[in-house]
C-alpha cells in the first residue's frame, strides 16, 4: 500500500480513532529504535552517563553547587530521553488497547 493509498483511507476515519493510529505507528517506530544497533547505541549512551555522573555526584565536595548541578542536570537529560522513547511505547500500547475496544464496539 503506497502513502496516497494509506492517507485516503485515514481521511475517512474520525479524528480521535487518525490520533490513536498515529500514536501506535509512533510507537511501532520506538520500538523498532530500540532495537536498531542506533538505538541501542544511544539508550546504552544513555544509562552508561547516568550510571557515570551518579558515581561522580556521590564522590563531589558538597559546596561545589555548580558542579552538583553539572551533574544532576547529565542525569536529568539521560533519564529523560529514555523516559521520552518508554513513554511513546507506553502510549502505543494504551492506543492498541483503545482501537481494539472501538473495534469491538462496531
């Protein structure tokens, strides 16, 4: 089915049920990242710097604030990609779960 083929066919659809397709292809889209060697590559990026700056915030002097701060915000940034990619997966799956009650319903 080429993109003209897949767009007639969402133009016909109610806006909430274009929503909920979209959020699972974002989702499939996630999860095939995951498992791309780049994906793979980046969450392994990700949890290694959390795992390198927390080792580091346990060892600063405690009235270095700025670098305290330098370090929680590598934390901050790597929690929050991976929470970023999870939170797509988690949304597909609840839409999977929304189309499927529509689809029961008709």
């Amino acid at each position: 089915m080429n993109q003209a083929d897949l767009d007639s066919l969402l133009e016909g659809l109610d806006p909430v049920t274009r929503t909920l397709i979209a959020e699972v292809d974002l989702a499939n889209e996630a999860k095939e990242f995951f498992t791309s060697q780049i994906g793979r590559y980046v969450v392994g990026c990700a949890e290694q710097e959390i795992k390198d700056a927390s080792l580091e915030l346990a060892r600063v002097w405690p009235w270095r604030r700025r670098r305290i701060q330098e370090l929680q915000n590598r934390i901050w940034r790597a929690q929050a990609l991976l929470s970023w990619l999870s939170s797509l997966v988690v949304a597909g799956r609840s839409a999977e779960a929304s189309l499927a009650e529509v689809e029961h319903e008709r």
